[in-house]
C-alpha cells in the first residue's frame, strides 16, 4: 500500500454555481456600521468529486433548500 497517496482537492469538473436572495437592512452609527441579512438559497448544483470517492457524473441540483444568516460589521474611515 502507497501512504504517501496525496488527493488533490480539485479536479476538472464543470463550474458549480448557485444563487442566493440577501435580504436585509443596514443601522449605520457615527464611525461603523451594522448590517444583519437573510440569506435564501435559490438554486444551487454540484457535482461529484474524486476527493470523496463520489461518483463524477453525479449531479445534485436543489431549489429553495435551507436558509442561513449574515452579519456584516463595517467601520468607516
């Protein structure tokens, strides 16, 4: 058995893309700023990957699956 087996976390698979809604507002203060947001995933597709042993012509596509939030803090100059 080779131990020196190295896995390259990429291969040359197609692009992977997915879209995301932030909805959101933005409390700003004399130097900084705050903005909390919702993040709604819309679309998104992967494929497989060597990496994980997964089949590369796997595809996974999913519409509207899960939400998350975001908070952003910025300070002026």
């Amino acid at each position: 058995m080779n131990s020196s087996k190295f896995y390259s976390p990429h291969n040359n698979q197609p692009l992977e893309f997915g879209a995301n809604i932030n909805a959101g507002f933005i409390k700003e203060y004399k130097k900084f700023y705050l903005r909390p947001s919702l993040i709604i995933p819309i679309y998104q597709n992967l494929k497989g990957d060597k990496v994980f042993r997964e089949n590369q012509n796997m595809n996974i596509s999913k519409w509207f699956n899960g939400i998350g939030v975001s908070l952003k803090i910025g300070k002026y100059f």
